[in-house]
C-alpha cells in the first residue's frame, strides 16, 4: 500500500460538509478506489461551533489558517470558502508551497484560472475543478478524458439550477417570475441576492472554464455575452409553447471558422429536444464532437451531496498521480496550458439565427403592418405571426413573432426603430431559437 495521502478543507459550509462527510465515512472504499489511504487531516473554518448533521473526528477542526498551510503533511488542499479574495491569496499560496489544490470556486476560475493554471504548471501541483460546473455531473473529465479523440464543435448547457427551477415552475404553473424567485428563496433554491442566478452571471462562470477546456482556447468572463431571465414573463413562456417551444437559460459555445460564439441568454429549444425536457434544479450538458457525436449529461448540478462527491472524486484522483508519482499526467485543460491557442471572438452581431419577438402595442389600426415593414426593410422575414386580445384603444396588446434566419446586427437595428414608435408601449422582449435536431 502506497504512503497516505493527507488533504486540509478550507470552508466548512454546505457544499464543505457534503465533502467532509464523504471523506470521513467513506474512507474504506476511497482507500480501495485511490490504492492509497486519503485522510481529512484538517477542516479549517471560522465556524467551529455549528452541528453540520454528522460526527467529525476529534482534533480536526481548526480556526488557524496559518498551521494548516504551514502543515508539510498536507498534501491537498480544498479551497470552498467561496468568491475571488481571500479564495484566490490561499490558493496561490499553497500552490508555491507545492500543495495541490481542489475547488468548486467557478468565479475564481473564471476571473484568475488563468493565472492559477500557470502557478500550478510552474509548481508541478494540480488543480481539480470538477465540482465548479454543473455539481456532480462528471462534464470536467468527459471532455477532458473521455472526448479527449474528439474536436467539440459544440457546447450547450442547463447550468444554474436556480434559474432552471424557476423557469420550469412558470412553465408548469403559469408562475409570474417575482413570484417563483419568492418561492424559491424561501426553500433555499435561491440566494438572498440572486443576481448571480437569475442574470445569467454564475452560468458564465461555467461556459468561460468549459469553453476553455473544449475548444482549447483561454476565455474570460468578460468574453462572454451574458443576459438573464428576469423580463421574462408567464406570457412569453405560453407563447413559446404555443409555437412547440421551452424556454431555457442556456449557455452557448460553437466554434466556428471566424471565431468562438459564446453567450447566455434565455433560448427557446424544441419541446422534443433532451434539453427541453431538463426541469427543476437540474443540470444538463449537451455537446457536440466530430468523432462521437452528440452526448448528453445530466444530473444534479448542486446541492451538498452531489457536489461534494464530485470535489471527493478530484481528491481522489490527485491522491492515485501521487501515490504513483505521476504527477500532471492529465493536463488541467487536457493540453498543457502553454499550448492553450490565443482566442478569436464572433462579435455578436455577426450572428444569425430565428428570433422571438413580442410586442407591447397600442390596439390601433396599422400598427402589426407598421412594424412588418420596419422588420422588412431590415432583411428580417417573418415566419409566423399572433395577435391576442383587444384591450382599449390606449391598453397594451400582445404582438407576437417568430422569424427566419436573420443577422443579430438587422435584429438590433430594427428594434431600435420600433421601440420609438409611439404606439410601442414597453421594450421588445426578444428570445433567440435554437433549432436542435432530436437527440
């Protein structure tokens, strides 16, 4: 039997526990997976007072940050405190101490992966990041590893379960937004703040490490187009399942000749497509390579359970490259992080695709003609066109379509026209269509 191999936790939370827990009661089948034994030696937390549902080993718990980090016996360190500082100082200090680091911390990825990868390479430590897109749902090693033959053409994904949860319980109810966040912050699925959730912010997090690793280009957040679901109304959801659609907050990565596509916004995907079908807090991942196919991962995409299984499983693996002194046999980003490819962009307007509108209108004559000749003379066509209700002639009246192909920059530009019509009561609400094919 290999030497033991000692991990430290930084961040007795929730997901902090999950991972506790696991590491404490399953230690006889970790043994067995890693061929080593893997020990918790320390969880380091502020907090030392709080029952977190389970018995933790006596002499472990600590509040000295300094002793765990000096600790030469540590051989892992599990950073889940959580945000950009002090996360970002702790990690980058263990990884000049030669210590290897697991983390669930997408923002910090997002934000300073770049920067951590490079530490990491130059101290010949690894990083296991499993567990900071889509929870317990193994995407990090499927593309990495698995899908390692293929070149990823494409990448979709349901990736906040917060925003999931909410969507589907306005799909299914008729729920006006303000309501169901309400709902969802009283059981816990949302955050006091849930800006993060529900603008889209967290799945961008996501989308800029799984871009990296499936197209092998360094992204960044801000290279992200990124817009939320809170206009979203009960209304826009019954017309897109009128027109045979659902409504998910989806993140969007295509590689093309001119460069990456990479946005979040709220999609109508086809009711027979998988992903359409992905509701409550639940998490999927649908990507696309030239070899495989397409493949579909869904499960859980956070909670305390699931993700602390999947930080676990980046313990473990790190634990076996040790015990077997094979150290940085898997490349973080499954090339070395020097041969990451500098990135080439599409600007947003230079994509095309079908397009929602709904407009809010004055119910007078000639207005649905006005604004078809406005969307004409901007190459847009329209596919399919509803109107419903008859209000006063001052009240709002829904104005709903669906179009062909058109270019975003025409779409933007049409739009411009028509929310300046006097008759146009509030801003366009404009959903994006993605027409998948049956998975």
């Amino acid at each position: 039997m290999s030497k033991q191999i000692n991990a430290a936790l930084l961040g007795f939370g929730t997901v902090g526990s999950g991972t506790a827990k696991i590491l404490i009661e399953q230690v006889e089948l970790l043994e067995k997976r890693a061929g080593c034994p893997v020990r918790l030696k320390w969880i380091c937390d502020k907090d030392l007072e709080s029952d977190r549902g389970f018995p933790v080993p006596e002499g472990i718990l600590t509040d000295d940050l300094g002793m765990v980090m000096d600790d030469p016996e540590v051989h892992i360190l599990i950073e889940l405190i959580g945000g950009l500082e002090p996360a970002r100082t702790f990690v980058l200090d263990a990884i000049k101490r030669g210590k290897h680091v697991v983390t669930a911390n997408k923002a910090l990825l997002a934000v300073h992966g770049h920067e951590i990868f490079r530490a990491a390479s130059e101290n010949v430590v690894e990083i296991g990041f499993e567990a900071s897109v889509a929870g317990g749902i193994p995407v990090i090693k499927a593309v990495r590893e698995g899908l390692v033959a293929n070149n990823i053409q494409t990448v979709l994904g349901i990736l906040n379960g917060t925003a999931n949860y909410i969507l589907t319980r306005m799909t299914e109810e008729g729920i006006p937004f303000d309501d169901v966040l309400s709902e969802a912050q009283q059981k816990g699925y949302a955050e006091a703040d849930p800006t993060y959730d529900i603008e889209g912010i967290d799945t961008a997090h996501k989308l800029a490490i799984m871009s990296t690793l499936a197209f092998g280009s360094p992204v960044q957040l801000d290279d992200i187009y990124t817009e939320g679901i809170s206009r979203l109304s009960p209304l826009d959801i019954a017309f897109a399942r009128e027109f045979g659609y659902n409504i998910k907050l989806l993140a969007i990565g295509r590689k093309h000749e001119q460069g990456l596509d990479l946005r979040i916004h709220p999609t109508m995907v086809p009711e027979r497509h998988l992903l359409a079908q992905v509701g409550g807090a639940y998490n999927a991942c649908y990507l696309v390579g030239d070899s495989v196919g397409k493949v579909m991962l869904y499960g859980m995409g956070a909670g305390q359970m699931p993700t602390g299984s999947a930080v676990v499983a980046d313990v473990v693996d790190i634990a076996r490259d040790i015990s077997r002194g094979s150290v940085g046999r898997v490349p973080s980003f499954g090339i070395p992080v020097d041969m990451l490819e500098p990135p080439r962009f599409m600007p947003m307007d230079d994509l095309s695709g079908c397009y929602y509108f709904r407009f809010s209108v004055k119910d007078r004559p000639g207005v649905l003609a006005s604004i078809a000749g406005i969307l004409g003379d901007n190459n847009i066509s329209i596919n399919s066109c509803v109107q419903k209700g008859r209000g006063d002639e001052e009240g709002p009246v829904p104005i709903v379509m669906l179009t062909h192909e058109a270019h975003e920059a025409d779409v933007t530009r049409a739009l411009e026209q028509i929310d300046n019509m006097d008759v146009v009561l509030d801003r366009t609400m404009i959903i994006r269509i993605e027409e998948l094919d049956a998975l």
